[in-house]
C-alpha cells in the first residue's frame, strides 16, 4: 500500500506571522503510543461523529446546522415541501439545494447539513432547520 518507508514522520508547523517553521519528530510517539486514529485508523471526528449540531460561521451572518447521525436528504421531495415558504423556487442539482424563505437563505447539503444564512444565533439556526428541513 503506497510507499510508507518513504513518509516523513515529521510534523511540520508554519507560523504565518513570524515565518517560522517548526519540525517534530512524531515517529517514537507513534512506536510507543497507542492512537485510536494512528494505530487503530479509526477518524471519528473526520466521519462527523462527534460533530457539532450547530457552528455560527464567523463573519458571515450565518450557521451551519448538522443534524444527529446519518441524514440523506431527498432534493426534489424538500423542494416540494418548501415551496409554499419560499420567496421563489428552490433550486437544486445532485449535490445541494438552495431556497430563499425570508428573511433566510438554506443551503441544503445531500448529508443533511445545512448552512442558515440570516442568522448569526444557533438556537434560531437550528429552528429553522427543524421547520423546513425537519431532521
């Protein structure tokens, strides 16, 4: 599988502001640990396990709402069903769905994930999300 001989075990950390760069010999903290993700190659967090519900994105008046545990999100059947609250039509293609329904903008991800623009709040975020997304 690959050429793992040829991986530099290093971690490289660049400071942006100094331009300094900084290198960590990690190989004898893999040898002696025993990392769930290293060892065990178990990515958790990458998987979305252990995601928040909500994250408020900085500086854009919006959240991102992710719902509990696995989501499929049918595009066509939520286009329908928002349709009566949304100021036009949702628009849609096999990756994501965006409608406006004043005073917000939802943009729906097939994994049920949704950024709630015209909010900065997560409380209010996520009550939108539960009223025309339902999840």
């Amino acid at each position: 599988m690959g050429q793992l001989d040829a991986v530099d075990r290093r971690l490289l950390s660049i400071d942006a502001w100094t331009g300094r760069l900084t290198q960590v010999n990690l190989q004898k903290a893999y040898d002696e640990g025993n990392c769930p993700c290293c060892k065990g190659r178990r990515f958790e967090y990458l998987a979305g396990q252990f995601a928040t519900g909500e994250a408020t994105l900085c500086g854009r008046d919006a959240v991102q709402v992710t719902p509990p545990g696995e989501v499929r999100i049918g595009f066509a059947a939520l286009a329908n069903r928002i349709k009566a609250g949304a100021s036009a039509a949702a628009r849609f293609n096999a990756f994501m769905l965006k409608a406006r329904i004043h005073p917000y903008e939802l943009t729906v991800f097939s994994d049920g994930r949704a950024i709630i623009k015209g909010t900065s709040k997560p409380d209010e975020a996520r009550a939108v999300y539960v009223r025309y997304i339902g999840v």
